[in-house]
C-alpha cells in the first residue's frame, strides 16, 4: 500500500473546508493550492477512489464518494 503524499494529503485537507459564496472556493483553489479548480477535482475524483485517502480520513473520502454517486445518478436518470 502507498502511502499518501504531501499534495493527496493538501488536496483532503482543502476539502474539509467550507466557502460561503459562489466561486469563493474555486478561486481558493488557486490561491491556496496554486491550480485550476478543473485539475483539482480531476485529482480529488481519483484520490478518494485509493485505499490510501479512505485510510486517512474515512468520512470525508465516505461522503464524497457518495456525493459524486448522486451527482452520477442525476445524470444518467
């Protein structure tokens, strides 16, 4: 099992937080973590698919996967 890295674990950390206002968190995004929101959530989709992120932080890796298989279903109904 790999561990986490520096950046998986940046990238988990950043998402436990909250933005109040539209666009607030994309724009936090690049500030904080220095890339374009697009990037971020390509690489948070395939962190919380690994052992490794649901290791770490169980609820959090817990609620995105299921927020993202709502989204999913949306889709395709």
């Amino acid at each position: 099992m790999t561990a986490l890295s520096e950046r998986d674990m940046r990238l988990l950390a950043f998402e436990r937080g909250t933005w109040r206002t539209p666009g607030a968190k994309e724009q936090a995004i690049a500030e904080a973590l220095g890339m374009p929101s697009t990037r971020y959530y390509q690489l948070l989709s395939e962190l919380i698919d690994s052992p490794e992120a649901l290791k770490f932080d169980p609820a959090l890796v817990k609620r995105l996967r299921a927020q993202r298989a709502r989204r999913q279903r949306m889709r395709t109904s």
